[in-house]
C-alpha cells in the first residue's frame, strides 16, 4: 500500500480561490497581510483587481468584507484562524452575521498546526465561537480535496461561511472524484461496533484507530464531519440507531467543539454514549504539532483506547 500524499488543507484553498476568482470576477480576497501563510500569492498575480492587502487589520478587513458583500461582491476575508475568530469576532458578529452578507472567513493555522508559534497562534476555541454566532455556518476540511470542494461550496453558498485550514501537511484521503454538500457528513468506512466522528486534522486518525480496532474484531464507523454548524444531525442519529457508542475527535476544545454538538444530539435523543476526544480545555504551548496532539490524547491508539472502553 503506497503512502498517501501529504498536502496541507490551506494549498487546497490557496488552489481553488484562484480558479474561482477566474471563473467569477465578484470573488475577492482581502488579505490582512498573510498572504504567504495562507496561500494567496498566485490570486494576488494572477487576479490583482480582486485582491486587497489592508495590512495587519484584521477589525478592518471584516469591516471592508462587509461593505463590498453589501455591494454584490463575495469576499473572502484571509487570515490565522486565532485572529479571524477571536480578533474579528465583534465585526463578525454586526457586521457580517446579523445582516446576513456573503462574507466568507477563510483561515489557516487552524487548531494546534502552528505549534511552535505557541499559544498566541494555536486556535483551540474558534469553531465554538463561530458556531454560536447566528447565520454562520462552520466548516473544517479533512484534506486538500476536501478544502477545494468545500471552498466552492462556500463561495456558491449565500451568507456567511468559517473555513478553517491546515498549516501542516494532512494525507490526501479523497480521489479528485468526491463531491462534498455542506452540511452532509462523508462516510469513510462502515460498522456496527461503534462509531467514531471526527473533522479536519484528526480525520486521518480516526481512519488509522478504526483499522487498529479492526485487527482485533472490532468493525468502526468513521464519519468525516467536515461541516460542524449545521451539523448533520441524520448521520447522528443513524450512528446512535445502528453503534449504540460514539467517539468524537477534534483538534479543538472539548468545550463546545464537534463533541459538544454532536452530544447535544445524543443527549435529545435520551440513548447512546458519547466520549470526546479533544483538547482537554487547556492552552497549547511551543512544541511539534505531533507532540501536542499527543498531549492532548488525539492519537488512533487513545481513540482505540476510548472504543474499546465503550
């Protein structure tokens, strides 16, 4: 079996906003000076009439977004998802969310894949955040297909979309085949023993703890929930119906993450179990991005470990 590409999720933006751009002259990026961390170098070549740097002013570019998305334009906000969804987030909030405008937030560094930039520029908290503001809807790809299929999505869906990105490499899980809905959970590998959900970077951890728990007879669902805000409730529930037990898997807090929403479901549904794997609502620190997810517990032996517990 070859080993799978090693491409992080921000390239797949960095791809498919130039395409968009081409193909739709209202696609524009504003950048808050990151444009090489995010990945729009080749957008700001090759499509310079739809692209604007407004320097490290993250407040403003929400500001800016706002009033071009008011004008008819899709604009796709570009920074580090610690600034995007912290420093931002009031001008998310009123400028943004509550007139409901084609605004889209694409940004990168999501999680702990900074590492080494410490706990200033690791986002443990941003999909939480975003999920409780009105008329946002939040969306972690898993790998580059993934990020650019979901990407378009964004762009062709209406109002205000969170996209949150990679810094480091992911292996590329999808054929070029693959669509993806926002929204609709992928359904990566089927079973009746348990079911583990997972998004973005701990997709691909999940896949490695199922094929682990596999060797000892243990058959696992795994769900690619790459859309958390609206979360696919139906893939849930079907999960509760047919495994009984699910294990949720984040590179995010605990505390009102992918765990927290899918319980919520749980919880309604007054059967089934649920143990969350995650960032124990803790900060990071400076250390390879393997080494605080160990510390965090998000490893395929610690997801096994929890399946085999249920």
């Amino acid at each position: 079996m070859s080993e799978p590409k090693m491409i992080p999720t921000r390239n797949g933006f960095g791809d498919e906003i130039v395409a968009l751009g081409r193909e739709n002259r209202d696609i524009l990026v504003i950048d808050a000076d990151l444009g090489k961390s995010c990945k729009t170098g080749e957008f700001k070549k090759q499509l310079p009439a739809q692209y604007l740097n407004v320097g490290i002013a993250e407040q403003s570019a929400a500001g800016v977004a706002a009033g071009l998305a008011a004008c008819g334009k899709t604009p796709f906000v570009v920074t580090y998802a610690a600034f995007g969804s912290m420093r931002m987030v009031e001008m998310i909030r009123q400028e943004a969310c509550y007139p409901n405008l084609n605004v889209k937030l694409a940004c990168s560094h999501g999680g702990f894949t900074p590492a080494a930039d410490g706990a200033s520029h690791q986002s443990v908290e941003d999909l939480g955040i975003l999920s409780s503001i009105p008329n946002m809807t939040v969306i972690m790809p898993a790998d580059y297909v993934s990020a650019r299929r979901l990407v378009r999505a964004a762009a062709e869906a209406h109002g205000p979309v969170y996209l949150r990105f990679t810094r480091d490499a992911m292996p590329v899980l999808y054929g070029d085949e693959e669509s993806f809905a926002i929204g609709k959970a992928k359904l990566l590998r089927d079973g009746r023993g348990a079911a583990i959900i997972a998004n973005g970077d701990t997709v691909h951890l999940a896949l490695e703890a199922a094929r682990l728990l596999a060797a000892k007879g243990i058959e696992t669902r795994v769900l690619d929930m790459h859309t958390i805000k609206p979360l696919d409730t139906e893939a849930v529930i079907a999960a509760v119906n047919d495994t009984g037990k699910i294990v949720t898997v984040e590179d995010h807090n605990v505390i009102n993450g992918l765990g927290t929403a899918v319980s919520a479901v749980v919880a309604e549904l007054g059967r089934g179990v649920v143990r969350r794997i995650g960032v124990q609502d803790h900060f990071g620190q400076s250390a390879p991005y393997e080494r605080l997810m160990e510390l965090s517990g998000i490893t395929p032996a610690a997801i096994a470990a929890a399946v085999e517990a249920l």
